[in-house]
C-alpha cells in the first residue's frame, strides 16, 4: 500500500546500537516521527541507490538544505540580530580587537558586515536541518502485514519512503523529501468540514490546531487569540470569542480541565460582552493544564480564527484533490489493465467531488505561515489569520489515505 504524501513530525534518527535518538542520520536510516494522528512511526527511508549508505542520507539532506536557503531571510536574520544583546556585544568586542591593530573605518565596515551575515547564515542553517520539530512531507509504503520496531520496549510500526533520490550520475535531487524547514513561523493544521448535529454539511471547513502540533503551537495560538481579542476590542469596539471542541471520551475523568473546556465555550456564547477578562483568564487556565500534560493537545482542539468555504479549493492553483485519483490510482494499482484503472478513478472522482463541497467527514492537513519569522512568547501578532495557508501543503490524512486505497481495493 502506497500513501502518496504524508506530513510527519520529526523526532530525531534511531541509533540501532544503542536505541538513542541523534541530530544526524544513522546506519540503517531509521527515524522516529510522529504522524498525524499523532502516534510515533519509525521511518525507514530508501532510495534509488542500491546500497544507500549512511552518508548518502547525509549528503542528500544536506543539498537540501543548501536548497531552500535564501539570502532573503539571512538578510532579515541579521536585520534582527541588531535587537540581539548578545550579539552585539560580541560584535562590538570583535571591532575593538579590529581597532587596537589599526583598522580603518571601511575595513570596520566591512568586517561587521561579514560578521552578521556569517552568524544571520549559521542561524537560518540551523532552522532548516531536519531535527526535533521538523515538518516532513513523504510518500510511504507498508505491507498487508505492518512491520513493529523495539524501541525502549514499545512496539513501533514501520514505515518505509523511498525519498532519498539521486539521479544517474550520482548526484541528489531535489525530488523526494519535501519538509517544511521553515518551522519557525509554521503551525500545523488540519482542516475539515463542519456537521450539525443531525449530521447535516453547513458549507463550512474548520481550521484546527493539528495532531502534530507541539506545545510551543499550542502556546503561541494561545496568545494570538489573546492579542486578537484586545486589538479587536480597541480598534472595532467587537469582541469575538472562540469556543473549544475536545474529544469527550479521552478528557472526561480530567475534572479540572473539563471545567475549563465548559467555561471557555459558555463564555464563548456571550457575543456582547467587550470584557475580556475572565475569558482570557480562562484561556491562561488552559494553557497551564495542557503544560502540565502535553499530549492532551491531541484531544483539545484549539480553532484558528478563519473559516473556509468549499468554493475555496476550487479558486486555489495546488488544489489538494488536482490529481487525487490519478495520484492514488497510478501508484497502488499500476499492474491493472487501463480500463479497469479508469473504472476506478471514475468511483475516486465521485467521492472527491463530495469532499469538495464538504459533504462527507474527511481530514486535510497543512500549515500555516504565522506573522513574523518564528513562534516565540514574545512574538506580537494578532489577527484573523485569512490569507496565510500554505496551500501547497495540502495533504490528506493518512487515515483518509489508507480508507481510500482499502475501499479501491473493494471496488
């Protein structure tokens, strides 16, 4: 079974010998991940070498990583290392060793030049090496039968991507691998259409914090809907109040953190109120609970400020459902006689036609670019978050994924 694309959280890669999770790759190339259901996955990556080695992983991430350097963000990163304390009292040190041999002023000018753009560059390295909280997006494979990896005593399934690709003269390519190095300013999100009780499509897809989120996501979406609420009280005299959903079964018996979910959405009821107070008091409630147990990040579902309709994937160019049946098709049913193909594309169309116009449950994932150059506490942003979803990282679930390849299978 072929997963055409998947976006997986990065942990760190496996060391067979010792069970350890390290910065760079290790023989065999395992990696610990976590998916978007937000369960680990060991990843087992391949490639088109017949003997892919341990350094054939390296050199290919590292022409990556070459790869998506700009000198766009070194400029604006060592635009910002001006407002670094730190930094510049290196830097000043740095000029006065320059001055005591007598260095004029140009050479001085120069040298700080250098100076910033060869730390501005180390930092944007830095923030695209595939390490702990990386967002990678794969193809994967797995067989009928799932293969389990001993980690510490926890039985891990196996999954493999061929995504380590050279071409013929032994060079790497930039196919493959495609992660999201830019995790500095990207929350994770799923997006999904919105039912009434009675089952009923409302024409409406909701943006959600995703599975993969970490707690600095959680966080910093925690505090921009803060920030949010103020200005929007300051600015529009409108104070607009978000509710919380959770996932019942799994937080019921957490007393503390059920009482704040039902406050947060009786007081999310309140449409006229321009007091903020206890809203944002219990928001700061919320934040504290999911600190003390970070996984419950998986059963309470922060909301973006933005709703989607289903008219918005047919005005976007990378559509997630473009080459959806082809796509699932090609790849797991390759071997089959052309009709026979087409027979199946024609029953994938129809399903993708009413996850389209939201009429059935499915799950997208993404991520979406925040205001600024990186999550942080101090950051200041605040908005409706309306324009900033990288549609081009569109995904399906690779729960919906693997419901849809098993259903072709049937058909």
């Amino acid at each position: 079974m072929i997963i055409p694309a998947s976006i997986f959280r990065v942990v760190g890669f496996i060391d067979k010998k010792t069970n350890e999770i390290k910065e760079d790759p290790q023989d065999g190339g395992l990696m610990l991940v976590y998916s978007d259901s937000g369960k680990p996955i060991v990843l087992k990556l391949t490639g088109t070498k017949k003997d892919l080695s341990t350094e054939d992983i390296k050199r290919y991430i590292e022409a990556k990583i070459q790869s998506v350097i700009k000198q766009k963000e070194i400029d604006a990163v060592a635009a910002e290392l001006e407002y670094v304390e730190a930094f510049e009292i290196e830097l000043e040190w740095q000029v006065d060793k320059l001055k005591e041999e007598k260095k004029d002023r140009k050479e001085i000018l120069a040298f700080k030049k250098e100076f910033k753009q060869k730390r501005a560059k180390e930092i944007v390295y830095d923030r695209r090496k595939i390490k702990n909280g990386t967002l990678l997006k794969l193809a994967v494979s797995f067989g009928d039968k799932l293969e389990k990896y001993d980690f510490n005593g926890s039985q891990i399934p196996v999954l493999t991507s061929r995504c380590i690709i050279y071409d013929n003269e032994g060079e790497p390519t930039p196919t493959g691998m495609y992660y999201f190095s830019q995790t500095a300013n990207q929350l994770p999100i799923t997006i999904k259409p919105i039912f009434n009780k009675d089952n009923e499509a409302l024409d409406l897809f909701s943006i959600e914090l995703s599975k993969l989120a970490t707690f600095g996501h959680f966080e910093y979406l925690i505090k921009h809907i803060e920030r949010t609420l103020l200005v929007s009280i300051e600015k529009n005299n409108k104070a607009y109040l978000n509710g919380i959903s959770y996932d019942y079964e799994k937080v019921k018996n957490k007393d503390e953190l059920m009482e704040i979910l039902k406050k947060i959405n009786t007081l999310a009821k309140d449409k006229e109120t321009l007091d903020p107070t206890e809203y944002i008091e219990t928001l700061e409630q919320l934040l504290e609970e999911i600190r003390k147990d970070q996984k419950l990040i998986l059963s309470v579902h922060l909301r973006l400020s933005l709703m989607l309709k289903p008219v918005y994937f047919n005005t976007i160019e990378t559509s997630p459902f473009k080459t959806f049946d082809n796509t699932f098709v090609n790849l797991n049913f390759s071997k089959i006689d052309p009709p026979e193909k087409e027979k199946l594309k024609e029953k994938l169309r129809n399903k993708q036609d009413k996850m389209k116009k939201g009429l059935i449950p499915f799950e997208l994932n993404a991520v979406y670019n925040t205001p600024g150059l990186k999550i942080s506490e101090d950051a200041d942003s605040w908005g409706f978050m309306q324009d900033n979803v990288q549609s081009s990282s569109f995904v399906l679930s690779s729960k919906d994924a693997t419901v849809i390849i098993k259903e072709l299978q049937k058909w």
